[in-house]
C-alpha cells in the first residue's frame, strides 16, 4: 500500500498501470476514512447539545484518528 507523506510529484508516479490503479485505490480508501472521520468531528462539534463533547474527548477523538490513518 502506498503511504503519502508529502505530495504526489508527477515525476514520482509509477508507470506501471497496475502500480497506478494500486495507488489510487489505496487513496479511495485513505479519503473515505477521511470524510467519515471529519463527518464525526462536525457533529461532535456543531451536533445537537446532547451530541456534543468536551474539549478533550474531542482531542482524544482527534488522536484516535491520526493515528489509524498513519
């Protein structure tokens, strides 16, 4: 699986297409757990009163995330 650190260079790409079509589909699924993890903090910030955290369970909501992406 690919790992991205920094940004894709054009002149960093696999030529190969089943390298490409690798990478990409690496990046779906990195992005999808993105947009579910900013999903959750929006509602764990802007949600209904009841739906709402502290300041550390949300720093701790935050930890969790960066680190099952890393």
């Amino acid at each position: 699986m690919y790992r991205l650190i920094m940004a894709i260079r054009p002149d960093a790409l696999p030529t190969d297409p089943a390298a490409l079509t690798e990478m990409v589909l690496a990046l779906d699924v990195e992005n999808e757990k993105l947009r579910v993890a900013m999903q959750t903090l929006k509602e764990m910030i802007f949600g209904k009163r009841s739906v709402r955290v502290r300041g550390d369970e949300l720093e701790a909501h935050l930890e969790h995330v960066s680190n099952s992406s890393a």
